[in-house]
C-alpha cells in the first residue's frame, strides 16, 4: 500500500471553497475521484483548474447528470472500489 | 397568497431539492396560483439534456420539468451569471428559459407575493 491518497469530491461549482481545498491538500501520487454533483467539475468549462493531477469520473453518476465531453477517464462502481484499495486512504470533500 | 417565484439553487440528483422545488412548483399551479421558477447557481445543471439517472436509482427529472407548460407554468428564469460561471448558454437547455441579470433579479423579488428558497 502506499502513502497516497484518494481524493472524492462531491459537491459542484456552488461550493468553489470545497474543491480548492481539495487542490491545496493534494500531494504527488495522490488522485481525484468526482462523484455524484461533483461531477461538474470534469466539463471542459473547468478543466484548467485540474492542473496537478486530471480528475477521474464515477460513469453512472456523469450519464444521470446528462453531461458530455467530459475532462477526465471514466471509471465504474468497480474501479471506484479498486481506487479505495489502491491508496493508503481516502479522503471525502462533502 | 396568490403568486410565487420558487428559487432552486441545488443541482439534480445530488439531493432531493431540485424535486422538492418542482413538486412545489406544479402544487402551486394545481392551485391556480401563479408560479414562476427561478434556477440560481448549480440549479442551472438541473436543464441539461439527456439525463439518464437509472444506472444511480434515481427517477429522470425531465418528464417532470416537461410536464410544467401543461400546468401553466411557463416562467422560467436562468441566472446568466450562474450560467456563465459553469459555461453554459441557454440554447443548450432543454426548456425555455429567461436569462436574468441582476437588476432582472430585483425586479423579479419585487413581483411576487411569496418568494421560496428551495
């Protein structure tokens, strides 16, 4: 196991606080998972905000949220459980 | 009371507000009240297109905001700032909607009896 972190996110541009947090706390290694209004933040609108690490996407919650042409790889429930495993901890931004 | 302006802030699915405020919205229509809605902030995203909420459980909200004409409820409003900080416009909604700037804001506080934060 290593010494890095996941990072959740789940609110959306009505908290901009909750996600530049997010920024400062991220260390080398670390990675982001958007999930449920946090999703938001993968449209190209506020890709450059993602600078240090790309965000990764929970698929099912994007699709229910109709948004397309989304910055960042997808990833299912699965992948979601694969990350939580991956890192040392994980960390929710709510 | 006859006349409402309902004001969504919240985006869809992520909680129940964005039903609650439509619920709200269609109830006061059946009462032959005059009801506008505004959508503030996230609540923008509620207008997105193709939603397709089954793979989280969820019921589709569309169905529910194409019902609004039929009940008269034919005055929604849009933030433009809310629309511009997420870069959106409003032809890439799925309803008609009124783009408002904040003097628009003020006039629209001012025009309604009762005004409900939802």
């Amino acid at each position: 196991m290593s010494e890095s972190t996941l990072h959740i996110l789940n609110r959306g541009p009505n908290q901009p606080e909750l996600l530049q947090h997010l920024l400062d706390a991220l260390s080398e290694g670390d990675e982001i998972i958007l999930i449920e209004d946090g999703i938001y933040w993968a449209s190209e609108h506020f890709a450059g905000r993602f600078q240090l690490a790309q965000p990764l996407i929970l698929g099912a919650d994007a699709q229910a949220r109709g948004l397309t042409n989304l910055c960042g790889e997808t990833v299912d429930d699965a992948g979601f459980v694969d990350l939580c495993v991956k890192h040392r901890r994980s960390v929710s931004w709510c | 009371m006859n006349s409402f302006l309902i004001i969504s802030r919240c985006a869809p699915y992520g909680s129940a507000a964005a039903r609650e405020a439509l619920e709200l919205a269609l109830a006061c229509a059946l009462f032959d009240r005059e009801v506008a809605i505004l959508l503030l902030d996230d609540a923008v995203y509620q207008l997105l297109p193709d939603h397709n909420p089954s793979a989280i459980g969820q019921k589709n909200l569309a169905a529910m905001q194409q019902s609004l004409p039929l009940y008269d409820v034919d005055k929604i409003f849009i933030c433009q700032s809310s629309l511009e900080t997420r870069g959106l416009v409003t032809e890439a909604l799925a309803l008609p909607v009124t783009p408002v700037d904040s003097q628009g804001l003020k006039a629209l506080m001012r025009g309604y009896e009762a005004v409900i934060n939802v």
